[in-house]
C-alpha cells in the first residue's frame, strides 16, 4: 500500500512540473507572438522618407539570433506600404542598408554609438526588448504586470529621420524626449 501511495504520490509531482514547465512555454510562446504581432502593427504606423518606400519589399531584418521563436517568419508575404515583407538575418550594421526595421536581439552588444552614427545615414526603426536598452532602439518591448508593453525613444527616431503616428504614441506607456541620441 505504501507504494502505491508513493507512486500516486511521484505522479502527481511530475504531473505538476510538466503543467508548470508546458504553461511557462505557452506564455514565453504568446508572448513572442504578441511581439511579432506588435511589429507588424508598428510598421503601419511609421513614417519614414519616400526613398525607404521605393524598395521592391519591406525589409524586415534581425539582428542576432532569432530570440522570437520563429515567429517573424509569419510576417512574410504580408504587405507594408503595399510591399511584401522579407524577413532575412543580418551579421552586422553593415549589411543592413536595405532594412526598413531592425530587430536587435541581443541589444547588450551593441555599441549605442556605432549605432547612433549608422542610424543617422540610415532610416530604419530599431526594436528590442528591455527597459535598459531604450537608448539603443526606437521601440522597446517591455513586460508590466505581465502585459507586453511599448516604450518609444523620439530621439533615436528623429535623429534616423523617421517619424510615428499620433496613435502609436498614444498606445506606449513611456516615450522618451529630450534627450539626445
């Protein structure tokens, strides 16, 4: 009987660390869908100059390791300023001239004014995600109360010569101003 009680007993443990595990996925998993989703909302709301828009195709390019998932992937064949999007990675800055957005995964090694410098010359949004890299990005990905949020560096954007609709501005829960890049 007693290890009949130990069985139900180490059952119920592993039943309990695999729901625990599996729902910690699921939400690391939306939240990387809410995420991609969120990019693709972005994008509609930008504004950058007519050249950027005379591409053949909106690209979208990652910076680092694909830390989303795959999930950028599901972007492809949608249409921004009525071009396809093209998800590709990038190794480097420098083989990023044809990028409209720039998702920096691993935005801690980055050099912000190696960055500040190409962005000048350069018209693209940068994303990441993370509070401290605000100076790093346009649009920061941050978590509250469990929510994925936006927080929106107008200097960067304007020093890249880019710009957001009024309702874009209205949805972030921090825009950063004054400052300079």
């Amino acid at each position: 009987m007693a290890g009949l009680r130990c069985h139900i007993w180490l059952a119920f443990v592993v039943t309990g660390c695999l729901t625990f595990l599996s729902s910690n996925a699921f939400s690391e998993l939306n939240t990387y869908q809410i995420k991609s989703a969120y990019l693709y909302q972005i994008s509609k709301f930008v504004f950058w100059p007519e050249e950027q828009k005379q591409a053949d195709a909106f690209n979208l390019c990652v910076l680092g390791p694909d830390t989303y998932g795959g999930n950028l992937q599901k972007m492809e064949g949608r249409t921004v300023f009525n071009k396809p999007v093209r998800v590709q990675p990038i190794k480097s800055l420098k083989k990023s001239d044809s990028c409209h957005l720039i998702v920096l995964t691993q935005p801690k090694k980055m050099d912000a004014k190696s960055l500040h410098a190409w962005l000048k010359d350069n018209p693209t949004l940068v994303v990441s995600d993370g509070e401290d890299y605000i100076d790093k990005a346009m649009v920061v990905f941050v978590l509250e109360n469990n929510r994925v949020r936006l927080h929106i560096n107008m200097d960067l954007a304007k020093h890249s010569g880019i710009t957001f609709a009024a309702n874009l501005l209205e949805v972030a829960s921090r825009v950063k101003t004054g400052g300079t890049p």
